[in-house]
C-alpha cells in the first residue's frame, strides 16, 4: 500500500511514534472511492483527543469515516530498516480510514486539509495531501471534443469549432480519424490537421494534449442545425488481469500467477453539435441583397474617365469579408447600353486571419465604348447583413462621367489627278521624256495568228482530272476548319475535350505525392482531379458547391444514385482523410487512387 510519512503532525504526544497516512490502492482512479488511512500506534494515542476532520480540497469529496484496531505488520521498508538497526517488529494500531470519491480530473490533485482536536484545540495533521489521479483502465483513453465559437448565429454567419483530444497513460497509439463529416448543412473550410502538436499535461506523467482550430463553418438554412459526431480509432491498454497457468516439471504438475495487460483497439466519439440557426430578419432589408451575412468591405471604380473610341475601359470591384468561406455574390450591374464588354474576370481567395477566414473577390469588366460623347453610368452599390451590429449595412461607388472622343481612324487613300497642262488646257500634261519615246519610232500591230503557240490548259484531260480530284480535298478540309471553329467557339465543348487530359495530369501529380511520401498533397490531388473532371465534362462550376448542391446538380443530368453516392463518399473520405490528425497508409493511398481513376473512368456526362 502506498505510504504518507506525516511531515508535521503537530502533536507533541507523538515524539518518536510513527504515525502516517496512506492509501488503501496502489492506484486511484478518477471518479472511483478509495480510503485514506490514518494510522496510529495505540500506545502513541492521546487522551484528551477529539474528532478528526478532514476538509477536501479539488473537488475530493468525503463519504465518511469509520476506525477499527489492527495488527500491523512491517513491510518491505520496514525490513530494510529493521536490517540496519531500525524497527521492523509488528504493533498495536488504530486505523481511521476516510472515505473519499475522487474526482473527474486526472493528475496531481490536493485531497485536503486533515486537523485533528485534541484538549479543545484543532491541530493540523497535514495541512496538503496529494494524490495522483488516473484514468480508469476501463475508460476511455483518448478523450475527443468539439467546441464551437457559438452556439447561437444567423443563417450564413461563419462560427469556427475547435477540436481537442487529450490522452491519458494507457493510451498506445493508432489514432486513425474514421469519420469526420460536419453534415449537409454547412458550407466548410476545413483548417490542416497533419501537424497537430501535443503537448504534455502538466500535473501528469504520460498523459498529452492538442487543441486546434478544426474548421470554419456557414449555414446553409435556419434551423436546429447538428454537427454529427467526429469518430476515431486507437489502442489502448486493458485492465489489469490475473491470469493463471498450469504448467509441469519433472513429472510434478504446479500452478503460477501472473498480472496481464492485453492491448485492445478501441472507438472513441465526439458529442454532436446542436447549433441554433436564426433567420436574416426582413425588417431594413435593402432590395440589392445578395444574402452575405458579415463584417464587409466593397469597393469600385473605373481605370480611366477619358478614353477614345476603340479603346478599353476597365472597371475594377473589390469585396472582401468574413462571411461564408470561398462564397461572395457579385454586385448588381447597371446596364452598358452605351458600351460593348466581354465577360468578366472573377477571382476569388481565401485566408486565414485572426480567427476568421476572410474572402476575397476581385471583378474585372471590360467596356468598350460604342461612340463618342458624356456618358453617366450610376452608382453601384453593395448590401449585406452585419450579424455584430444585428443590421443591414450598404457601401456605394460612383457615379462616374466617361468622356469618349472620336479615335484615330487609319489613313485613307489618296487619289493623285493628272498635272494639266496649263489654264484653260483639258489636255494633260505630258513628261518630255515620254513625248520623246513616243517619236523615236513607229510600233508596227503584229497580225494575230489563228492559233497560239501554246495550247490552255483547260483544254487539257489531266487539268480537268486533277481539277475534279481536289474539289473532295477542298469540301474535306474547309469542314475541318468550319468544325474545329465552332468547336473552340463551344466552351463547353472544348472543356470536355480536355478533361480526360487534365485527370491524367491530376493523376500523375497525385502518383508523384504517392512516390515522395505526401499524404496532404496526394489527397489534395485526388480530391481537386475527381472536382476538376466534373466541371470539365458539365462545364459547371463544382467547386464551392455543398455536396448535397453536388449531388442536385448530377441528378439534373441524369447520372445513376449508385453514382452520385460514390462520388460524394470519395469527396467526404478525401477531405477528413486530407485534413485528419494522421493519414492512410502507402498501400490504402495506392488502393484510393486505382478506386477514383475507376470511376472516373465509367462516368458518362
């Protein structure tokens, strides 16, 4: 049993005695009862003593105290004492032994105060009493939990959930992540989690803990909303078992015993999220809303105000905010009747910054004005729902005036008429150098001969042969042209041309993470080739949708639900794989690759 030597009993009767305080286990586990022993000779008792009382500190709690005389035999310190010349030999002792339930809470924790009253005056036995708690061998050895930022947002509000685990001293490794998924109902960033650190606890002897900021979320709908739970798998150390064995010698049959401690696999679970979703209120709500719920900020203006006819006039819109990850509506418009455009450019970013995930669109409109003149194009303006100050907010740009004056018009021809001769003269003028040629002689006409000396070539049979024979050459070649044009006018058309190519190049990047070890960049890869290869083929954008956008989408054009199930199991097992604590094995990875290349392979769009 494990053993307190009092440091201070604070009684004078007890000089020389051997009072002390010990455990009735060798381990206490949390939220278990357990004895605290307080043992004194009886020879060594006081005789004008009164109760004792223990006041329990770190939420210890006493169930009671109850004594009884015992014979108490030395043990394995007191023989080694007793060996060089110390006491050893068995005595009377009374035994008060408290009752405590320990707490939830693993580590060094203080059990209390322990005074004892002895001639009306309370004397301190030990004024601390520490006591290791540990994790029960039947309870879990790895704790997981889900924290949101808030329990309580709007609808299209982004919260972030923070996931924490914490293991204890029989915990052995294998943590594998085997479900991770946050639901349909929210639009995601997930945050990486290859390199989570744990850190020792303090207080503890093998016990770690890692918090991080698991991923950034916005709801999709109001509501009750849960956030399923978040499984993992690991091993950890069973109880303790005494195990016994029979064995023979030299024809003599005999039994031992021994303590055993087998290694179990095990599950462990989060506990679902249940967040209240309020819808956007409809009081104030301004008629340009484009449902971002945030902190924003917006921005437009034109590259120049003057220009020329021919050349381009370029309007240039920023948005940023912390609303929902990766998603921001565009502006409304006003109509360039006046000018000629080009679709926009879009961009769009994202980072991580504070606590939030601010992102960015840029918008790039190209104008090309029709005429010359003043034209007035009006303000644009921006709305959006500011959850912080529970209102609708508006930023404006503009009016702008653009000046447009006439273009350089390229050089026309000029007509050069004859130089006359003089006034009054009609007449033209001619060089003397001509008049003298011309009266250097006299041109005979030369007779005109009833037939050339050479024949023309329509009259011959291999001119019209060879002429006949590429007029199939010429209907050939000019539908070429016409196809490959109308093909590369096609966007859509050309995408999906090129989507087998560029799923191989995904593949091929995937293969290359594969060979140097990258579980982040190979499910990156995976993940982005299988996105990529829809959009290419429906020539829809597919990134940014929600997996049950996803799934609306593939059903419009017809793919089977055996399909669409498997591409969004592939989808979900990439994202928590990629951004789990561990990652697959080389084999599993190589396994996941032939799986998506498969069907890929068998999807007809």
């Amino acid at each position: 049993m494990k053993r307190i030597l009092l440091l201070c009993l604070g009684l004078t009767a007890f000089a020389g005695a051997r009072p002390s305080l010990q455990f009735d286990k060798d381990r206490i586990e949390a939220g278990q009862t357990f004895n605290l022993q307080f043992i004194v000779p009886l020879q060594e008792l006081p005789q004008n003593r009164g109760a004792l009382h223990l006041e329990t500190h770190d939420n210890f709690k006493f169930l009671g105290l109850d004594s009884a005389d015992q014979v108490m035999r030395p043990d394995m310190d007191d023989i080694f004492n007793s060996f060089f010349g110390g006491g050893g030999r068995a005595y009377k002792a009374r035994i008060y032994s408290f009752k405590v339930k320990a707490p939830k809470k693993t580590g060094v924790l203080d059990l209390g105060k322990l005074t004892w009253n002895i001639g009306g005056e309370p004397n301190v036995v030990s004024n601390k009493i520490s006591v290791e708690v540990q994790r029960s061998y039947n309870d879990d050895a790895l704790a997981v939990s889900l924290t949101p930022s808030k329990k309580s947002i709007y609808e299209g509000e982004q919260f972030s959930v923070t996931l924490s685990l914490h293991t204890f001293e029989h915990f052995q490794g294998g943590l594998q992540a085997t479900d991770m998924s946050t639901g349909n109902d929210f639009i995601v960033h997930r945050n990486d989690l290859s390199n989570m650190e744990f850190k020792h606890v303090e207080g503890t002897r093998r016990e770690m803990k890692a918090t991080t900021r698991f991923a950034w979320l916005s709801p999709t709908k109001s509501g009750s909303l849960e956030i399923p739970s978040f499984k993992f798998k690991y091993t950890k150390l069973g109880e303790p078992k005494v195990v016994e064995e029979k064995k023979q010698m030299g024809g003599m049959s005999f039994s031992s015993r021994s303590v055993k401690q087998e290694s179990i696999e095990t599950e462990t679970a989060t506990a679902p999220l249940s967040i209240t979703v309020l819808p956007l209120p409809t009081e104030g709500k301004p008629a340009d809303f484009s449902g971002m719920v945030g902190n924003y900020s917006f921005s437009a203006n034109f590259d120049r105000t003057n220009l020329k006819v021919g050349e381009a006039l370029t309007l240039a819109i920023n948005i940023k905010g912390d609303g929902t990850p990766g998603t921001i509506t565009d502006p409304k418009l006003p109509d360039f009747n006046d000018f000629r455009s080009v679709p926009p450019e879009n961009s769009i970013n994202k980072k991580v910054k504070g606590n939030k995930v601010i992102t960015s669109k840029d918008i790039k409109v190209f104008l090309y004005p029709k005429k010359k003149g003043t034209f007035e194009i009006p303000a644009i303006t921006y709305s959006w729902f500011n959850p912080a100050k529970k209102k609708y907010e508006t930023a404006s740009a503009g009016p702008w005036t653009i000046e447009v004056e006439k273009g350089d018009a390229p050089a026309e021809p000029v007509y050069q008429a004859p130089v006359s001769a003089g006034p009054g003269s009609s007449t033209p003028a001619v060089q003397k150098q001509e008049i003298e040629f011309l009266g250097s002689d006299i041109r005979f006409i030369h007779p005109i001969t009833d037939k050339s000396e050479t024949a023309a070539p329509h009259r011959s049979v291999l001119f019209w042969i060879l002429f006949l024979a590429a007029i199939p050459f010429y209907l050939i070649a000019n539908f070429a042209i016409t196809r490959k044009r109308k093909r590369n006018s096609n966007t859509a058309l050309v995408r999906k041309g090129k989507a087998n190519k560029l799923l191989k190049e995904k593949f091929a990047n995937a293969r290359t993470a594969l060979k140097n070890g990258d579980g982040k960049g190979f499910f990156a890869a995976l993940e982005n080739g299988l996105i990529d290869y829809l959009s290419n083929l429906t020539n829809v954008e597919f990134k940014g949708m929600t997996r049950p956008q996803m799934k609306q989408e593939l059903e419009k054009r017809g793919v089977k639900n055996e399909t669409i199930n498997a591409i969004d199991s592939w989808l979900e097992k990439c994202a928590f794989v990629r951004y789990a604590p561990v990652t697959a094995s080389t084999e599993k990875q190589s396994q996941m690759l032939a799986d998506v290349e498969k069907l890929c392979g068998a999807l007809k769009l």
